[in-house]
C-alpha cells in the first residue's frame, strides 16, 4: 500500500503542479507572485510525501525519511500559518479587508516562528495509521495553536473579496472539519493532500481579475463616450459645429 499512496502522491503533485505553472504565467503585478505560487507549492508538498510514504515503507534510508517527514511537517504546521494570509494580503484591493488581513499576517508570522522553533526543538515522528501518515509532535499538539491555525488560514481565505478565493477558504475550513472527525490522526496529512487538490480553484483568481479589468475598461469607455458626446452636443448647441 505505501507504493500505491507514494505513486498516488506522485501523480497528484504532476497534475497540481500542471495548474501551478499556468497560475504563475498568469502573474502581472510582483504583489501577486506569493499567491500565484500556493498551487505549485502545494504540488511540491505532495511530491515530497511520496518520499514519505516510501520512507515508511522502508524502500528509502531512514535519512531520507527524516528529511521528507521534516520538509513536510514544517511547510505543513510553520510555513502555511503565515504564508497564506500574506498571500491574500499582498493581492487584497479593500482597505478594511486589507488591515485585517495585515493582523492575521502578523499573527501567522508569530505562530510560524513559535511553531518552527517547537519543531526544531522537539523531535517529530511519523507513522502509519489505518492507512494514513500521522505526523506527530507534542509541541504543536494543542487547541491553541490549532484554534490560531484556523484563523490564519482558512479565516484569510474567507476574508478576501476574491469570490474564488473566499469559496477555496470555505471548502478548506468544511474539509477540515470533516477530516477533523473522520481521522483526527491524519489531519496533517489528509487535510494538505485536500487543500493541495482543491487549489486549482485559486487560478480562477485571475480569471476573476481579468473579467473585472474587462468590466472596468467597458466602463471607462462608456463614460468617456458620455462625456464627450455631452460636449459635442454643448458645442453644437452654441454653433460651433454649424
């Protein structure tokens, strides 16, 4: 089975990754470089927990294990926390969405140095539970650094006036609940390979970008027509035009 998972996992971060590229050629502006980025970041994730799982199964060194497990666990409980809601800052238009979201960032960048220094302090361990990776470490092991977890993540997603980017946070704070109650163990696991999945839906950003800079110009353009039929009209009426 741990071949299975680890060429499932392989597979995943190929076509993830697919829409990762396409994602980053959408990029216009260096604000939204961090955003485009989650995609393809989440691919490498994937692809780095097909080393896990063949580490598990004992068909690399446990070196390579160690190293797999780490990179994974620190991109999954150090980095996302504060990743994402900078992610989300750095493309948010609105003010008061955008301060907001610059507090979350800060509160992430907390959790993601208290957690980091926990995970490099405190061994971590991985095992395989009914078929699932339970990544474990008794620092990050509680509901307060869950509960700020959440907010960080999930709560940045849902705060932004991006409709594709809040509905991404929607379905990653349901699946979390879900995962959560069906294998509380592998929610570390589960819920990446989940976010990593559904993270397609953040290339519909930039479609959604596009179609309001379409709608913008339209506008533009018609009140321009407006206004300069209102003058003609102006100088037809004084004669000028006759």
């Amino acid at each position: 089975m741990d071949i299975y998972f680890a060429v499932l996992n392989f597979t995943l971060s190929g076509a993830i990754g697919l829409v990762g590229i396409l994602t980053l050629r959408k990029v216009s502006t260096p604000n939204e470089v961090v955003f485009a980025l989650l995609p393809l970041l989440f691919a490498l994730h994937q692809f780095d927990e097909g080393f896990v799982w063949l580490g598990v199964g004992g068909h690399i060194e446990k070196r390579a294990l160690d190293l797999a497990a780490g990179i994974f666990i620190y991109y999954a409980q150090g980095l996302l926390p504060f990743l994402i809601p900078l992610a989300v800052w750095l493309i948010e238009k609105k003010r008061w969405r955008k301060n907001i979201l610059g507090i979350l960032t800060l509160l992430g960048l907390a959790l993601a140095v208290y957690t980091m220094y926990g995970l490099s302090t405190v061994p971590s361990s991985v095992t395989v539970v009914n078929n699932t990776l339970y990544y474990k470490n008794p620092w990050t092991a509680n509901y307060y650094d869950a509960s700020i977890y959440i907010i960080t993540t999930c709560g940045s997603l849902m705060l932004s006036s991006s409709i594709s980017v809040a509905l991404f946070g929607i379905l990653n704070f349901i699946g979390l609940i879900l995962i959560y109650l069906w294998r509380p163990y592998g929610f570390t696991s589960l819920w990446c390979l989940y976010a990593a999945v559904i993270s397609g839906l953040l290339y519909f950003y930039f479609v959604e970008r596009r179609i309001k800079f379409l709608s913008d110009l339209r506008k533009k353009r018609d009140l321009f027509s407006q206004k300069l039929q209102k003058e003609l009209d102006g100088l037809q009426n004084r004669n000028f035009l006759k």
